[in-house]
C-alpha cells in the first residue's frame, strides 16, 4: 500500500471528526505500515483528544508530528525513541506523506 491522499486518513478533508479518525486507527493495514498494535493506536489516539478536542483538523496533525520528531531527537532512552518512530509514521501514513 503506497501512502497518499487515497489511504490517508484526512484525504482531502481539512479536518476530521475523531470517531472517523478511531475507525481510521482500526484499519488491520496500520499494523503492518507503523508496527503499532491497534490497541496503541487507540491509546494514542486518547493522548491526541486531550491536546486537540474533538475535530483533528491538518494542522494539528502536522503539528503533532513535529511535536512527535522532537521528542524523539531530545530522547535518550532507546526504547522511547523506538516508540516515537512508530507514531512518526503513524502520523505520516494518517497525513499521506
């Protein structure tokens, strides 16, 4: 499966309500593409509701991403890295890039 706007979870959307973006996280394919179970996607996709509500719209997303990619560049600790690396691609595969 290639990334882009077809298989990504905004498409052409400038946003995205958060029980279409919890159907999107449950798509067996993720697993494969991220290497996150379903119930991390899940757990993840509680940590975003608390920093952004209940519309996801684009620019958050991006935001979380970078969020995301400076984290994981401060962190020390391998395994936290390994774990940020799987919601980058997560966040990138949910974008379409």
């Amino acid at each position: 499966m290639a990334n882009g706007t077809e298989n990504s979870g905004l498409g052409d959307n400038k946003y995205i309500d958060r029980d279409d973006f919890r159907q999107w996280l449950r798509r067996p394919e993720l697993s494969r593409i991220t290497g996150i179970p379903e119930v991390e996607r899940l757990k993840y996709e509680e940590e975003l509701r608390k920093s952004y509500g209940s519309y996801f719209e684009r620019e958050e997303a991006r935001r979380a991403l970078k969020d995301l990619e400076m984290k994981r560049l401060k962190s020390l600790n391998t395994d936290e890295r390994k774990n940020m690396e799987k919601k980058i691609r997560l966040m990138k595969a949910f974008l379409g890039v």
